[in-house]
C-alpha cells in the first residue's frame, strides 16, 4: 500500500548542542553529506512508490530534518509535538502550521510534552507509546483521547534509545521488531504477550539506530550497518532497502526519525 511521508530537507542541519548522547557538537558533521544521503532517503520511498511531502526547513533550527518529532498523524487526526528541549520548541509549531496549512483540520496543539512518532509508534488497532527521556506520560493518555485508539505505554530505561524509535519498529500493523534492552522489565513482558513473534534485535544492531527503520509492511528502508538485523527481515520474507544515514546518525537519528508517516 502506497504511504505518505512528510520529510525535512537538511539545509540547516548542525550538531551544535548536545540534548542526546550521540551528540558531541565539538565533532561537527558534514552538512553536505547529510543533504545527499537524506536525498537517498527520499529517493528510496519515492522508488517504492510513495508520496513524499515536503516541510520548508528553517533557519535556526538544526534538528528539523527529524520530521518524525514533528507531530502524531492517525486517522487524519495531527496530535502537535511540544518537544522537551527549548533548542527544538519550534519546531512543534512549524509542523503543526504545515497541517492547518495543507488542510488537517483536525489539527490539536499538545498540553504534555511528547515527540510525535519519536515517541508514538501505531500499529493496526493500537499505538505504542515511549516515555522516560522525553515524551511525558499524560501526553499518552492525552492522544489516546484525541484519537480515540488504545495508547500502551512502555518504559524507557536506556539513555542511548531516549526515543522509542530508536528501540523498536512496527514491522507491519501486527508485528514488531525490537532491542528488549532498551525496555524495563514490566515494558519487557508487555512486549512479549503483544509481540510473542517480534524480531528480536541485538544490542549491536540497536547501537547503530538499526531499530529506527521505516517499513511498509513489505519493503523496510534500514541503516546499512544493522547486518544481522537485515539478514533476520531477510529471512521473515522483507524486501530490506539498506541506506547510509551516518552524518545524521551524529545527531542521533537514522531513517525512521527523518520521517513523519502521514496516515489518513
Ligand atoms: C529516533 N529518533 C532519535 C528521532 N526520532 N529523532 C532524532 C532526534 C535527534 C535530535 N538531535 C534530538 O535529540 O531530539
């Protein structure tokens, strides 16, 4: 089924603070590297055939090509972000104005803090939810009511995987693949009884953001350095779409974080 991805180009893109452990602003990253390897991205969906929007970066803030922070889209219904950190605050703003602009009437401003589909996962009859390093737990309950499906929160525990799409990806709307690792152990055994046959991943494949992929149900656009993760989606019948996302991966996002799916 074709899907529709909202993307930021990284024109602005920078490491020039720090608000996860992947970054260390006095390294820097190659802008220009970014750009082309974000453009693999987009040229990856776009050959699977999706739809890709655009929001217009803007100055000043570098994290933007991260689209997926950007807002929770379900049922044509946009859950706004209000980030954690004042470096990215406007962001969520930005985002939600390109809704109301192309149309989303059913636009809301969030009260709790959350990180869109950083945090927010949604799988057929469910959404799955990351708290502990950024999105708040009453923002779970917040769009559980706005959108009217089951919201189920899981735990966080790990610094490097601040974001729950850096732990785990839906591998379709029933099934996921993810790094127990990242989880407590009460989100663990949640986990288990939803998931008894995820893709269980290994924490080498996880250190390389391999959790933060992007799959259609069939096709699954992952970091090129996950190797034991593709041979596993290789296995389980995926066609798997490996791209080179390091330069963004300095400011701790990979494929999944630089796209915002668009549902309804
Ligand atoms: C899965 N991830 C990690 C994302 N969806 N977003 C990446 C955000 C990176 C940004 N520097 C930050 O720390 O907010």
């Amino acid at each position: 089924m074709t899907r529709h991805y909202l993307m930021c180009r990284p024109d602005h893109f920078a490491v020039e603070y720090a608000i996860n452990p992947w970054m260390h602003p006095e390294a820097g990253a190659d802008r220009e590297v970014a750009i082309s390897q974000w453009e693999t991205l987009r040229s990856a969906y776009q050959e699977l055939g999706h739809r890709v929007s655009l929001i217009d970066p803007v100055e000043g803030l570098p994290d933007m090509v991260f689209a997926a922070n950007g807002a929770l889209v379900v049922g044509g219904r946009v859950y706004g972000a209000r980030f954690t950190h004042p470096q990215r605050a406007a962001e969520g703003p930005a985002y939600l104005d390109w809704f109301v602009d192309n149309g989303y009437e059913r636009a809301q401003e969030a009260t709790f803090t959350n990180e869109g589909e950083g945090d927010f996962l949604t799988l057929d009859h469910l959404v799955l939810a990351g708290t502990g390093f950024r999105t708040d737990i009453f923002a779970h309950k917040e769009a559980q009511e706005f959108l009217g499906r089951p919201v189920v929160t899981l735990q966080l525990v790990d610094p490097r995987f601040y974001h729950l799409d850096t732990a785990l990806f839906p591998l379709n709307g029933h099934n996921v693949a993810y790094f127990p690792g990242a989880f407590s152990p009460g989100s663990q055994e949640v986990l288990r009884a939803l998931f008894p046959d995820a893709i269980i991943a290994s924490e080498g494949d996880a250190s390389v953001l391999g959790l933060n992929a992007v799959s259609d149900g069939t096709n699954v656009v992952i970091n090129i350095e996950a190797a034991d993760l593709q041979l596993e989606l290789k296995r389980r019948g995926f066609e798997v779409i490996p791209v080179d996302l390091s330069e963004l991966r300095k400011a701790g996002g990979g494929p999944k974080c630089c796209t915002l799916e668009i549902r309804g």
